[in-house]
C-alpha cells in the first residue's frame, strides 16, 4: 500500500535542514516515485556550492513525523560526474531522471535532469567494457578466498568472499547489461529479469545472496536481530543526537514481533 507524502512534511523539512547557500534540493527514491511504503525513507539531496567535508555532514538521517528522512549534501558538480562513470551511471540516470525538483532558483537542478534525459550509453561504451574487465579481473581474488575457505572449511572466510562476489557480480553485470536500477530494493530483480530469471547466472547468483525460497526470510530476520545486537553491544558509545533514529528503529523491531520469530 502506497502512503502519500504530505506537502506540508516536505515544506517543513526545507525549512529546517536546507541552508542558505543551497543551489538546489531534490526529492529522490521511492517517494519521488509515488510509491513511498510504511518503511520508505525519504531522500533529500541538498545540492550546495562545496560539499562539506566531514562524512556526517555529508550523509546523515532524521526522525520526522514518523518517517526515516535521509539528507544528503553534495555538489552538482559531483553529481554530473556521476553520469560520465558507468558503475555510476546505472544509478544516477535513473535517479535523476525521477527527480522530483523542489528548490531550484536559478535552474540548475532543471538543466542537470536534462542531462540525465539525454543519456545515452553510446558515449560511454569503451568505459564500461572497461569496468566490466577489470572488475572480472579483481573478484578472482574473492574466488580464491572461496576456494581457500572450502578447502579448510573456514566458514567465515567463505561466507565474507561470497558476499564480496554476490555483490561484486552484480555491479559488473548491472553496467554490462547497461542498465537503470531506479531502486536498489528492485536491484537483483531487475538483473535476474534482463539475464533469464532460471538463468545460469541467475541460479547461482541466487544462492550466493541467499534469494532461495524461505532462506531471504531467515536472513531478513536474522539482520534485524543482528542490528539489535550489534546496537546492544555499542550503546554506550552512541551518541544522544543519533538515538533519534536509532530509537524508534529498534522499536520497530520490538513491535513487529522480529526478535521473537523463529529461525
């Protein structure tokens, strides 16, 4: 079920978390789309004139009315080098393209969504062949340590390895295929659709990220409990202006009945 986002939420949060010196400020991700869910979190990009250089200021989430509020600062600058990079490019096309532009004064934010319109990987082809090389060229050292591991039954060495190669796999085979991936939540979908979903690829990506029927369930619960744990064991160090996050997701842990359910 689709949950609108009131206009009267996004005023307040341009309000609040859009300095004086923004060029721009872009609503991105599912909401942008028209299909926010219960768990969506809202994506706000600030484009600003120099992006700051410490990571939380960069990158950081609010609790607001509810809703996980993701508040991204960069450049436009930054963000157009995106569409001359192809591992970049699958993502940032997209993105762009469903951009929805809520603060833009002097067209900026406009003219670069029109870039994104107009890409095309034509120009781009000898660059993403050569991701694609070099990227099968580096996972053969996951493969290795998967081979190592088996070999000595070492399970945390073959488990750290496949997860390298589930992802690592995906990104290469994402920019060889030339696609978009408008969401990450439809990533794997959208690869095994282009490549046969009972493909060889496939089969195997599958099970390398644990897909396998009843297997996501177990994995989904058993990573809400391991973000329990893991705050658990660091409480005392996180800080008092990240429990406003933190908070409430553990709640929604608690609540949904996950660190009761079986495994």
């Amino acid at each position: 079920m689709d949950h609108p986002l009131p206009e009267t939420l996004l005023a307040e949060l341009l309000e609040e978390f859009v300095p004086p010196e923004a060029v721009g400020v872009g609503l991105l991700g599912s909401f942008a789309r028209g299909q926010g869910q219960r768990y969506s979190d809202l994506d706000l990009n600030v484009f600003v004139p120099r992006a700051p250089e410490e990571r939380p200021e960069r990158y950081t989430l609010r609790h607001r009315s509810g809703r996980l509020i993701s508040l991204k600062k960069l450049t436009l600058q930054a963000q157009r080098a995106e569409l001359s990079r192809p591992e970049d490019a699958v993502w940032a096309v997209p993105g762009l393209r469903q951009m929805r532009v809520l603060y833009d004064p002097h067209g900026e934010l406009a003219r670069l969504k029109a870039e994104a319109e107009a890409f095309t990987w034509e120009g781009l082809e000898p660059e993403a062949d050569a991701f694609v090389s070099y990227e099968v060229l580096t996972g053969a050292e996951e493969v290795h340590k998967v081979l190592g591991g088996l070999e000595r039954q070492d399970p945390s060495k073959v488990v750290y390895a496949t997860l390298g190669l589930g992802l690592g796999a995906a990104r290469l085979m994402a920019v060889h295929r030339r696609l978009f991936i408008e969401s990450e939540n439809r990533y794997f979908e959208l690869l095994y659709r282009a490549l046969g979903r009972e493909s060889p690829w496939s089969r195997a990506h599958k099970l390398a990220v644990g897909w396998k029927a009843g297997a996501f369930e177990r994995r989904g619960i058993a990573a809400l409990r391991l973000y329990w744990e893991t705050f658990m064991e660091v409480q005392a160090v996180v800080r008092e202006e990240h429990l406003e996050v933190v908070q409430p997701t553990l709640r929604a842990i608690r609540e949904g009945g996950w660190l009761e359910a079986r495994l």
